[in-house]
C-alpha cells in the first residue's frame, strides 16, 4: 500500500476532534494537505496541522513556518486593533490550531486601498510583541536572497554570472541602509491573504511568512502592488499612499527611508520569490530578463524608477 499524505492527515483531523471534543460534519479538503475545514451546526472552523516535511531542511523550514503563525494567533488574541482583526485562535496542542472563521466573507475591494493600507502600518508597527527564535532571524530578508539566489543558481534557472550580480546588489543595499525600529513583516501580503466582512472590518491571516525586520519595510506594499498581468508593473498610487501614511504616523521612521533603495531591495526580493514558484512559471522569462536587465543594474534601475516615480514627485509630498 503506497502511503498517503492525505490520508494520514485525514486520519490525524479525526483523533484531533475527538480528542478535543468538537464535533463534525464535513471534512473538506481546500486544495492544501495539511489544511481542513472543519463543520458543525454552529460554526465553521479551519484546522491546521504541523506539516510534515519530506527532507530536513523542508521539515525544519514547515517548524518555523507553524510556529510563526501560531504564535501570531496567540500573541494578538486579546488585543483590539483599529483597521483589522485576525480569525479567533480556538484551540491548539502546538502540534494543531483550530481557528474560528468569520463569516460570511468577501475579498477586499482593492478601491479601498487607504483601509488596507492602514491596516498594514499598524499590523507591522502595532500588532506583535513575541520575541523570536533564532531560527526566525535566519529567514530574515536578506538571507532569504541569498538562499533562494542559491536554489535558482543550483537548479540553473540563474547563471553564475546573476547570481555573483545578486550577491553583491543585496550585499551593498544591505551596508547602504539605516536601520529602523524593529516592525513585522507578514511576508505574503496580498488579496487573497485578506478579508472583509459585512461591517467592512478587514481580516488579515496566513502568518506562515512572518519575520522581525529592521530595515527592509516595503517587501509587502510592493507584494500587494504589484500587477498579476505583468511581471513588475507596480502601482504606483498604493506606494505613496503607503508611504505618506507612513509619514504622517511614524515620521521618525519614515525620515529614515531611503524610498528607491527600499523598493529596489523588495522588488528583487519579490521577483525571487516568483522565480521559484512553479505556479507562476508563465511569468518566469520576463521576470527572469528584469531581474537581470534592471534590477541588477543600477544604472538601468535608476532609468526604470525615474519612469515610474518621477523625479519630481517624490513619494512623501
């Protein structure tokens, strides 16, 4: 018999609820192994299980992957925010957690873009005061380039000669950068990771990503601007909306940006992450050809973001 992820997992939902005495209907498999709607007469539920990786490092990364989110949900639970809320923790074993989720719900209307905007501020500069592991601050944003820099190299999706490129632009907008007040990136900040229900009050979720920053704020406006129809085409009205928000809160933070340093940095770090993901291979050649042509170069970058912020319109008037 050829064993079955699915089915182990199914198997473990079943213990779990009986083991925590809450009752079922339906079992619904939502498109990930380890992810479960649970139903009963009252409620919807969303149970999650620790993944289980199939190598060491795959096991070691779905750990901190679990423990992030599941200490997001434990941190925030009793704290009131303005311009969101999270899904309620219901119960957890640290091996599980059982989330409560609000419905009904609608993806957010990306009209809005000023709630949204308020959200992410006060969900990176208010929302969590846990300390993290030291395993959490190997997955910091620069590492994070360098490493998947590494598996694009290894699997020759890059050449030796964008990869040695990569290394140095990260390197030197790494020495090149003032440090900031320590804030929280979520790291997957984009509409599908966000709700609205019918007050119109935001949920954020998916904290898998979430790392403690100091310097690189812009990785999830840029992840939320960014355009699905081209590789970077970035909207630049949610960048300064982001930016002057910014400002008009945490002045002190803002007046230590750097704005084409901060978006150079996030969109590499971006279009990484997309030439990794193999459901995003439709865009690998063109994004592929940015990152070699323009992000890596910093004479064609300071072309590319003269055209699309002009150097008249700086993002904080």
């Amino acid at each position: 018999m050829v064993f079955s992820v699915l089915l182990f997992y199914k198997n473990q939902v079943k213990k779990i609820s009986k083991k925590n005495n809450f009752d079922y209907e339906v079992i619904e498999d939502n498109g990930n192994e380890n992810i479960f709607i649970v139903n009963n007469s009252s409620s919807n539920g969303l149970l999650k299980l620790k993944k289980k990786g199939r190598s060491i490092i795959d096991r070691f990364n779905c750990h901190i992957r679990f423990k992030n989110e599941l200490m997001v949900y434990e941190g925030i639970q009793d704290k009131k925010f303005q311009h969101f809320d999270i899904p309620d923790l219901i119960k957890t074993d640290r091996k599980s957690f059982l989330l409560l989720e609000q419905l009904p719900k609608k993806r957010p209307n990306f009209s809005n873009q000023q709630k949204i905007i308020k959200a992410l501020i006060e969900f990176q500069y208010k929302a969590v005061d846990q300390n993290f592991s030291l395993a959490n601050i190997f997955l910091q944003p620069v590492f994070r380039c360098y490493l998947i820099g590494f598996k694009l190299f290894f699997k020759k999706k890059i050449n030796p000669t964008t990869f040695k490129s990569l290394v140095s632009v990260i390197f030197n907008l790494s020495l090149s950068h003032k440090k900031l007040d320590a804030n929280y990136m979520h790291g997957d900040f984009h509409i599908g990771n966000l709700m609205q229900l019918k007050n119109d009050q935001l949920i954020i979720y998916d904290f898998e990503n979430l790392v403690k920053v100091r310097k690189w704020i812009y990785i999830d406006i840029v992840r939320l601007a960014r355009s699905k129809k081209e590789p970077f085409s970035i909207s630049k009205k949610f960048i300064q909306q982001y930016s002057s928000s910014l400002k008009k809160n945490f002045s002190h933070i803002a007046n230590n940006i750097n704005e084409k340093l901060q978006l150079r940095f996030a969109i590499i770090y971006v279009a990484l992450d997309a030439l990794q993901k193999p459901s995003l291979n439709e865009m690998h050649d063109s994004t592929k050809i940015f990152l070699e042509s323009t992000l890596l170069n910093s004479d064609k970058f300071d072309q590319w973001y003269d055209t699309i912020f002009e150097e008249n319109d700086q993002l904080f008037e």
